[in-house]
C-alpha cells in the first residue's frame, strides 16, 4: 500500500475579489509515494508546489480527484521556532501537543540531540543558533510528530550554500537513521537529485506533473558524480533551462 | 551607567534653567515658582504629598491592571473572529475619540465620588495604545504557524495556548508603558470631576488657592511616578521575555 496516492488532483483558489479571478494551482496531478521513499519536487515558482504539500498534510482538500494520504507534518520554508520556547522544548512541542507533560516530553526529545549533533544546544534559544541549527531543530519537530510522512517545504531555501551543503548530508543521514516517507519540495535541481529516490517535475501554474525521473544511487551522493550531473541535466531540460 | 547620568543630566539642566529664568526675571511665584521653592514644599508637605500620592497611585495601578486585562480579552476576540473584528474596531476608535472631559462627569454621575469613576477614566485612556499594541503583536504571528501547528496534532485551543498567546504578550509591553503615562494624566484629571483626595484633587485646591509651590510638588510627584511606573514595566519586559528583547535596537 503506497504512504500516498493522488489522483487527478486538482485545486483551484476560490476568487478572493471582484477583480481577481479564481487561480487553478494544480491540474490533474497523479502519482503515488512507496512507503520509506523521498519524493523530490521541482518546479517553477508558483507551479503550485506548496499547494501540493498542504493537500499531502490535509490543510485543503482537493477541488477535484482524490487524494490518500498518511498522516503528514509540515516542515515549513522558514524554521518557524517558537522564539519563547529552548531548542529542546520546540523539538518536543509535538510530544506536549499530545499530552506528555513537559518533563517527560523533554526526555523523550533529548536523545535525538544527541543523534543529530545537536547536544549543548538543548536550553538555546532560537534566536542564539545559527540558520543551520534551527533547521535541524525544525527537522527534528516534524520528526517527533510521529507522522510517516513528512511535507518538507523548501526546507533550505534561506541559508547560505555552504549551510545547504551541510544540512543536505545531513538530512541524508537522519532520514536513514529514522527513515519516513518524504515529500522535499525544492527550487534546487541540484538539491532534488541529492536527495530524492524520486524526481517529479512540474510545470509551470497550474502545476502538471511533466516528468518523472527515478534515482537508483546509493546515499551519501557526490554532486560531482558523472550520473547525478546526467540527471541533474535531464531535469533541468524538461524545465527548459540550459544544463 | 551613561542610561542613568544622562536623562538625570537632562532633566538637572532643564532645573537649572528654570531656577535662572525665575531669578533673572523676577517672575512672581505666583506665576511660577522657582525649583528651590518647590523642594521645599515637597519637604514641608511631605505628609499630605505622601497620603494623597497613595489614593492616586492605587487608582493607577488598578486602572491600567483592569485597561491590560479588558486589552487582552479584546485583542484576542477581534483576532479570534473577524465579525467582531469588524464589529469593535471602529466603537473602540471611537471611544478613543470621544473627549474625557465629557465622559469623565457623567461617570462621576453615575457612580459617585468612590474610587470606580476614576478607575473607568484610567482604564479608559489606557485601553487604547493596550488594544492596538496587542492587536498588532497578533498580526505579526506568522500565519504559517496556524498551519504548521495544525499538521503537529495542534487543536485551535492548543495553538493559541502555545503560539498565540505568548506571541501577544511583547505587543501588551509597550502599550502598558504608553498606558503608564497616559493614566496619570488621566487619574489627575478623574480627580478633579469630583473628589476629596489624590494628587490631582490636591493639583485643584492647590493651584485654586494660589499655593503654587505646593502645586508644583504635586506634580513632580506624579511625573516621578510616570516614570518609575515606565522603569518598572522595561525590568518586567526584560526578565519576563528575554527573548523579545534584544539590546541595542
């Protein structure tokens, strides 16, 4: 049984004003996600990618078709740290959000700072870590939802690409050791070929799924190895860009 | 060390020239006494100062307590439901735009000499930088919180306990402080609708009796008070929510 399965999906805004006419973001998208895979999502901006991930995470419902989807969390563009809350309380909000009391919700949430390199960072603030960090930190939320699939929404988008580099081995690394079922919605093809077992390309709005590249190579991947510059380059032909 | 020497610098030389200006002229202290007399009617009504300044602190204390808490719950429904929104925005404005100075006698009409008249009119000039202040805080809250706090397992109740109310709390900071000097002026003026006590009754009979030096004692009371009243809400602000505080903006 696949994590996801969409059919025909299509979502149109509802018209917000006199003059401003109702917006398909989507049109007849279908595809389906194994369990424990990473789907990769690219496309042009406002090809209707984050449309696509809250219809995943069950924030709108499709206009038309059908969509099945498992229980998803949202990791969202920015890392969204409640600036009140330590490092570790918004990595165990989730656990709270379920009624473990704030002891036992910061015991739970502890040893996975210390899996993900992020021991000594737990009574931080947000506003004392770096963009790095507090991506890690907004990861590891979405991790403890305990969802099996996780929307991850241009999840490096605004850090520097030495950061990037970083969090994508990074990422790479948490998701083998707590394996989920992943949409990565990403602008970077780059970022898309690194980390996807999956690539879909989508079109420019409304959103169609317009390839559909699968990725057989083993983790950790090089950005220099010859077949992901090959795939790299075959993505960016469909979005008709030079390679 | 410079926060302190400073304003204390400023406010020594605003004295200075006071104290020269009534010297050099001659200027009658009937018009305007001159600081030395002021400082020595604060000392030799100390007593009276002291017990009246109680009355007037107390109604303060309360109004803005009661202006902050009603702040809140109004903050919070108009950002809660966009009918009320819609409904209260343009009444609160409203009630803002209306003169104290009419309100203030039909409150003391209806509710006596008590303490009640007054608290409304210090509520009253409070409420507002409170409401807008907080209602501003609201609508920075980022709406993709809503949306990710919903995909975490959040109920409406959980995220606004988790995410909404703590958001408000560094918008009700600066209203409270605006609100601090606000409500002097407005306990000052509430007790002089019709009272028997507080510094601004005293401010009334006072300057009616000519005793300006004791007029202006009165005063200088009431803008320390502004003033501790402000110092006070920063040192919460700062220890209750470092995190909205960042030093050097």
């Amino acid at each position: 049984m696949p994590a996801l399965a969409i059919h025909n999906v299509t979502y149109t805004y509802p018209r917000t004003g006199r003059k401003r006419p109702p917006t398909t973001a989507l049109a007849n998208v279908s595809f389906t996600a194994e369990p424990g895979q990473t789907l990769a999502l690219v496309g042009p901006s406002g090809c209707g990618k984050s449309t696509l991930l809250e219809l995943i995470c069950g924030l709108l419902a499709p206009s038309e078709g059908h969509l099945d989807a498992e229980p998803a969390a949202l990791t969202p563009q920015n890392d969204l740290l409640l600036p009140w809350l330590s490092a570790l309380d918004n990595a165990a909000l989730p656990l709270r959000l379920r009624g473990a009391s704030k002891q036992v919700a910061r015991e739970q949430a502890a040893p996975f700072f210390t899996r993900f390199g992020l021991q000594g960072f737990e009574r931080s603030r947000p506003d004392q870590l770096s963009g790095g960090m507090r991506h890690r930190i907004s990861f590891l939320r979405c991790l403890l939802a305990g969802k099996p699939v996780l929307a991850l929404d241009e999840p490096f988008a605004s850090l520097d690409a030495i950061t990037r580099a970083e969090m994508q081995s990074w990422l790479t690394e948490a998701l083998r050791a707590e394996p989920r079922t992943v949409v990565l919605v990403t602008h970077d093809v780059e970022e898309a070929v690194l980390l996807g077992d999956r690539l879909l390309v989508l079109s420019p709005r409304p959103g169609r799924v317009i390839a559909d590249i699968s990725i057989d190579l083993p983790h950790p991947r090089k950005r220099t190895d010859p077949q992901i510059m090959k795939l790299r380059a075959e993505a960016l032909q469909h979005l008709g860009l030079p390679a | 060390m410079k926060r302190v020497l400073l304003p204390l610098l400023a406010i020594a030389l605003l004295i200075g020239v006071w104290d020269l200006y009534v010297h050099i002229d001659h200027v009658n202290s009937y018009d305007m006494p001159a600081p030395t007399q002021v400082a020595r009617a604060l000392y030799d009504d100390r007593s009276t100062l002291w017990s009246n300044f109680l009355v007037t602190a107390q109604e303060i204390i309360f109004g803005i307590t009661v202006a902050a808490l009603t702040a809140l719950v109004a903050a919070f429904t108009m950002h809660l439901s966009t009918t009320a929104r819609l409904a209260l925005y343009p009444p609160l404005v409203v009630s803002q735009a209306i003169p104290v100075v009419l309100l203030a006698p039909l409150f003391v009409l209806w509710l006596g000499f008590g303490l009640l008249p007054k608290l409304l009119v210090i509520a009253l000039v409070s409420f507002f930088p409170l409401v807008v202040t907080t209602t501003a805080a609201l609508q920075r809250v980022d709406p993709n919180l809503q949306k990710l706090m919903k995909t975490l397992g959040a109920s409406r109740l959980q995220t606004f306990r988790t995410v909404e109310l703590p958001a408000a709390l560094p918008g009700l900071f600066p209203g409270a402080k605006l609100a601090a000097v606000f409500s002097v002026i407005g306990a000052v003026f509430a007790e002089q609708q019709g009272s028997t006590s507080g510094l601004g009754y005293l401010l009334m009979i006072t300057q009616n009796n000519l005793q300006l030096p004791e007029a202006y004692a009165a005063v200088a009371i009431l803008s320390a008070f502004a003033v501790a009243l402000f110092a006070v809400l920063t040192v919460i602000e700062r220890r209750a929510l470092p995190w909205a505080y960042h030093p050097g903006r």
